[in-house]
C-alpha cells in the first residue's frame, strides 16, 4: 500500500502533504496579479496560449486583498478553521520590479491563517536579486515556486514557442533549491509530435533534478490560439485518454515517491474547447488512473534503477 495518501491513491497527493505538514486542511488560494508574461510581450507567447486565458479567479479585476478575502469568505462557510496559501498564478509572478513584488507578496503574510505562498512564474524570470528576496521570504513563511518547463525536448519547446530552453530551467530550479525553497514543476503531455519517450525523458529530468512538486496536464486545443490554427492545417495526433493514462502512469513510476503530485489533469474551458473532448471529464479520467494503477499493481516510484 502506497502510503504518501490519505484518499487511497498510489502516488504522493498534495492533500496528504498539506495535511501532514500543517496538520490541518490548507487552501490555495488563486490570484491575479496583472503580471504580464514576458513571452507574451515580446511574441505572441506559447502556442497553446489563449490571449484571454484567465485562472480561476472570483475576480480578476479587484485587488490582490479584494480578491484573497472573497476567496477565503467563501472557503469559510464551509471549512472554517482551514488554513491558505495565496496562490499568484496568473502571469508571470516574478515579472517586476522588486518594490513591486515585495508590496504584493508580504501583505498577504500578515492576514490570519496564512501558512505560505505560492508563486508562479517562468525559469527565464529568476534574476539572482529575485532569487535572493526569495530565499528572504522562504525564511518567514513557506514558499512555494511553481516553474514551467512543459518539455525537456529542446525541439518540442522550440515549436511551442515557449521562449526557453531546458538548460535555462534547469539552472534555475538548482538555483532555487540551493535556497532551500520548495519548486513545483509544470509539464504537458501530448505536446505536438512528442513521442512516450519523449514525455518519460521529461519525467527522469524532473526526478534528477529532485524537484519538490509536480503539475502533469494534457495538452488541449482551444480556440482562437495558434495550436488550434496548427491542429486545423497538420491534424497532428492528440493522445487518446487511454494512451494519456498509460503514459501519466509511466511517468509516476520513474518518480521519487517524495515528490508531491500536485495535479494530475487539467481544466478546460468547456465552451472553448476543441479537442479533445474526453478531457471535460475530470473525474472519469482521476478515477481511471486510479484503476489502471491498480489494475497494473504500481505506485509512484515503482521503477526508479537505485
């Protein structure tokens, strides 16, 4: 039995990480900062990017504080004595002057039941003054960085214009992790063209490079993006939800059970949505990992070569 769960599952849930830490039931909580992505700025960003793509935020347009204590207000009613950590997860969160971005993270540190933050952002945004302040905040509460790096395939990152490279990822999580600071890692499986292989390489990457956390999603084509404009003209393969399940299972096995699986799919707009289709059904797809694994009798980190 895999041990790292408290919803019988058989890799590490962030649920039972939060829970175990803190001993208590924890929330982020999303933000949007209006921090824009530099990608963005100097292209038109990642291919898969739509221009109005938004986090799930009560509302975006009110302040950082307006928008934490309506999220909280809510969460409230139902778990109240639950404990958070703001989320800033729209943007590019390090995309700023320092001034700006102290005013915006340490404010949050003084509200009631603040445990931590958690900070999205890219590896090509983690200057070493940045990565300093972090490590000064990673002192006073528990910090979270959230990088993407969606492929270690050099060729795939290139196609996707994603506007770095491996390496700069690489230095940057070694650079963070000297600091202590906890990273959680974002990839994307079924990237165009991209092989298992590919997507298992990606996994061993991650499990080298000892990072803390972990966010798997499935690549999905939404409208008005210049994937759906490549979709329509090359009708490259999308992965089938039994090969994504086959593969995501692959990938947990190559990795070190310490690492916190923090998502496991992703959220599609459903009005926005091209393909593929089955991924609308969230818990279908989280129910028939969890029966594959069985079926398989794996756990994460199964196949790590000591």
């Amino acid at each position: 039995m895999f041990t790292k769960t408290l919803d019988n599952k058989r890799y590490h849930t962030l649920n039972y990480f939060l829970r175990t830490k803190f001993n208590n039931k924890v929330f982020k909580v999303p933000l949007d900062a209006h921090l824009n992505c530099p990608n963005k700025i100097n292209g038109k960003g990642c291919i898969y990017c739509a221009s109005n793509s938004k986090a799930n935020i009560t509302d975006s347009n009110k302040s950082i504080e307006e928008q934490f204590i309506e999220n909280i207000t809510i969460l409230e009613r139902k778990w109240p004595n639950s404990y958070y950590i703001p989320y800033f997860q729209a943007g590019t969160n390090t995309n700023a002057s320092l001034h700006t971005l102290k005013n915006l993270f340490e404010k949050l540190l003084n509200y009631p039941k603040v445990v931590g933050l958690s900070i999205a952002t890219r590896p090509d945004c983690l200057n070493d003054e940045i990565i300093d302040y972090l490590s000064e905040l990673n002192q006073k509460t528990f910090l979270t960085i959230e990088l993407g790096l969606q492929s270690s395939n050099d060729n795939t990152l290139k196609l996707i214009k994603r506007g770095h490279d491996t390496n700069c990822f690489t230095e940057s999580v070694q650079k963070l992790k000297s600091k202590n600071i906890f990273v959680v890692a974002h990839i994307i499986n079924g990237l165009p063209y991209e092989t298992k292989e590919d997507m298992l390489n990606t996994a061993k990457l991650l499990n080298e490079l000892k990072i803390d956390g972990l966010k798997i999603h499935m690549l999905y084509i939404s409208k008005n993006t210049e994937l759906a404009q490549k979709y329509e003209q090359e009708k490259f393969p999308i992965l089938s939800k039994e090969e994504y399940i086959d593969i995501v299972i692959s990938q947990l096995e190559l990795l070190n059970e310490n690492i916190v699986i923090e998502r496991i799919t992703g959220d599609p707009i459903k009005e926005d949505l091209i393909a593929p289709t089955w991924l609308l059904k969230k818990f279908c797809v989280l129910n028939d990992i969890d029966k594959e694994m069985v079926r398989r009798n794996t756990y994460q980190g199964k196949n790590i070569k000591n």
